[in-house]
C-alpha cells in the first residue's frame, strides 16, 4: 500500500502533448514499453487525466516487427503529425537497412514544422542521417558507437545514457529510454511526479544524462586492478594507430615484461593478443553496420594493408572481412 503520494503539477505553459512512436523494423521492445509506461503512469498521477497520449507509426502504416520477433500493430503510416507533437523514432537492430528514403523524407518534413524529434537506442542514427543532428550531441548504443562516429564525424557523440539537445533528445538502448523519459517528465510535471514513477516501475537508481551507459571498466573486465584498467583504456582510445606494448608499459610505469606478466595473470592472454581482439572487435562492427569499404576498415582499426587484416580476421572470426560482408548482404536479400 502506498503511504504517499506525489504532488501533481504542471509546469506554467505545458499541456497535453502526444508522442509519436516511429518503429523502425526489427525496433527495441524494451525501449519502447518502457517509454510509453512512464507516459501512461505519468497520466495516472495527473488528476485531470490524459496529460499524456501517443500513437505508433510506421512505414507501411500495418504492423511493425521487433528484434524479438513481436509484431505490433500501427495506429498510423507517415502521416502529417500536429506541430505540438513529439516524434521518437524506435530503433534497434540493422538499423541501417530499417533507415528507408520514405522514412528519412517524412522526417526531415516532420521536423520542418519545427517539433521535438529524438532517437530510443539506434534511433538516433536514423535521425542522424535525415541530417537532424548537425551541430548537436546525442548518443547511441555502444555496439554502434564506432560506426556512428565514422559516418557523423561531425556530429557530438557522447558515451551518456541520454542526452537532451534543445528539441532533440537520443537515449542509448534498453532501459536508458525510461531515464530519458523520467527526465522530460519532471521538465513538465517536477521531480516529484519523475520520482514517483520511476518508484512505480521499481526504477530505484533512475539515471541523468551524466551517467555512462557502460559499465566501469573494472566492472567489465572483472579486475580491480588501476594500472591494468589504465592500459586497458589507452588501448580502448588508441584503435587507429595502436600503441606498442613498451610504450604502454612506460606510461603506467612499469616494464614490458611486468605488463606482459600483469595481462597473464589477470586477463590470461599477452597484451598484444588482448589489443588485437579489440581491434578486430570494432572492425567487425564496422564490417557489419558501415558501407566502408575492407581497406578503410582496416586502416580505421589498425592494420597497414588489407591482407593483415584479412589473416588476423580469418585467425580470430573464423572467416575474412570479404565473407563477413558478403553474408551480411545475403541475410538481407
């Protein structure tokens, strides 16, 4: 039973406002519910009712299908949306096949009229690419972190949970919406009435656009260990132009050999092994969510020429980048 109750109120100059769900296909599930629930308990508390409404749009205007394989069904096409509406496209997998000429087109007409537009997970590529983004920040999930920021360069790519731009506002997958949504609810109603909701959905540590989407490195890795995690991020920031292991070593004041001992003993592999798995990790990411050609991949993870790259691929994946994208094409044949 609830011993309070949060105050409801509403800022001077706010009223009822409808969002616009754009599914993409093969969109989040997660992010959309928890979106639309933190609107639907926000009416709960609103006395008057109905401080919140929304619909779900998309191309085709039928049904739209999730990662998960759930179809949902749509209350409308790219139709002309009302100038106080809120528009968030929906993203999630592939997202760039998802990114369609109709898609883009409606966009950009819908954000001439001047409404807010944002992105839930991969969403904010889309918005991206209708050139919505230009001198602003936002994020995205950190799978297509790399990929993202070799296509935008100019675009302020953060590693937040959400960010709010002005009229433009992204949030990084999962539950990171509800933290986006929790905010733009206490810009409306205070935060009280964010409190309370992020209560009702058992949310008991709602995050700000200062928080990092990932995990800590030590959490990640699984090792306390300050000069180990310090190695580790100079290898994280340092892909294109990797650094050698004995300059890795004097910049955490150490020697080659006590870091090689260090990676053994913590990480069961050499620090060359382990710098290699993360350059082949963001080049498979590029490979799989870029039209980058083999060469420019390479050179962006690393590697001089693209038969290097080629056998270090083939040695860890299993196959060479040429197959890896073939595949890729074939799956959306």
């Amino acid at each position: 039973m609830r011993t309070h109750v949060a105050e409801f109120c509403r800022h001077p100059g706010f009223r009822p406002r409808r969002h616009v769900f754009l599914l993409l296909d093969k969109f989040s599930l997660v992010s959309l519910s928890a979106a639309v629930d933190a609107l639907r308990l926000a009416n709960r508390q609103d006395p008057g009712g109905g401080t919140y409404s929304w619909k779900l749009a998309g191309e085709g205007g039928d049904f739209a299908t999730s990662s998960s394989g759930t179809r949902l069904m749509l209350d409308m096409g790219l139709d002309s949306v009302r100038h106080d509406d809120v528009v968030l496209v929906c993203g999630g997998v592939d997202v760039q096949r998802a990114t369609t000429k109709p898609v883009l087109n409606w966009l950009r007409r819908e954000a001439r009229k001047g409404i807010p537009v944002g992105g839930l997970c991969t969403g904010a590529y889309t918005v991206a690419r209708a050139g919505l983004l230009s001198g602003r920040k936002c994020t995205i999930h950190w799978e297509n972190r790399d990929s993202f920021a070799e296509e935008f360069p100019e675009i302020g790519l953060t590693r937040s949970v959400f960010v709010v731009d002005g009229n433009r506002y992204s949030s990084a997958g999962g539950t990171a919406s509800l933290d986006l949504m929790i905010r733009l609810i206490a810009d409306d109603h205070g935060q009280e009435t964010a409190n309370w909701i992020a209560d009702q959905m058992i949310y008991s540590s709602a995050r700000t656009d200062r928080d990092e989407q990932r995990l800590s490195l030590p959490a990640r890795i699984g090792v306390r260990h300050p000069k180990l995690s310090e190695v580790i991020q100079k290898m994280e920031a340092n892909i294109e132009e990797p650094l050698s292991p004995r300059v890795l070593a004097n910049d955490v004041g150490m020697s080659a050999r006590q870091l090689e001992r260090l990676f053994r003993r913590y990480m069961d592999r050499s620090p060359k092994r382990y710098y290699m798995e993360l350059r082949l990790q963001k080049a498979r990411n590029l490979l799989m969510q870029t039209d980058m050609t083999i060469i420019n991949v390479a050179l962006a993870c690393g590697f001089a020429s693209p038969s290097h790259f080629s056998k270090c691929y083939r040695a860890f994946y299993g196959t060479t980048p040429y197959r890896e994208r073939g595949s890729q094409a074939t799956a959306h044949a």
